[in-house]
C-alpha cells in the first residue's frame, strides 16, 4: 500500500476533475480541503511520477505536487468524520 499527498493550485472545475480521476477507482482519496488530495494506493508500482503524468495529461493547465509519504501519525482539529477515513484508510 502506498500514501500520497497532492497539492494543487486551480480552480474549482479542476479540482472536481481530480477527484473524478479517483472516484470509482481502487483508490482511497480523502478530500475535506479545497485543493488537497490524500490519496491511498492499492498497486506497489505507483509513483508520484505517474499520477503527475496522468493529471497532466487529464487536466491542462493545473498547477500541482504529488508527494509519496509514509504516514507515521498525524493529527487534526476538524470534524469527527474527517477522522473516520484517516483511521481507516490512512494507515500503512
């Protein structure tokens, strides 16, 4: 299983069009916050280099990050059901 965190700078289309790419998928996404992505992955072989290409290739014009982490711990201040996704999915 591996982690990622993307980053962008776009508009709110753009950002729909991110989430659509993960919606559906074998991927777990998290999504509470306008332009950051906490993506889970099911498939050893994914690299950060990879989802660049695919939302480059997707949506033109998005400016991003996508880094590959390895989440030890974390902590928040928000809503419960912010939570319930990081307790049961974001886990190594």
């Amino acid at each position: 299983m591996k982690h990622f965190i993307l980053l962008a700078s776009g508009t709110t289309e753009q950002y729909n069009q991110v989430t659509q790419i993960f919606q559906g998928t074998n991927y777990g996404y998290w999504h509470w916050i306008d332009n950051v992505w906490l993506i889970r992955s099911p498939f050893d072989g994914d690299t950060a280099a990879g989802f660049r290409n695919n939302i480059m290739n997707r949506i033109p014009g998005l400016h991003f990050i996508i880094l590959e982490t390895r989440p030890r711990d974390w902590a928040r201040f928000s809503d419960n059901k912010w939570q319930e996704w990081l307790d049961n999915q974001w886990k190594e």
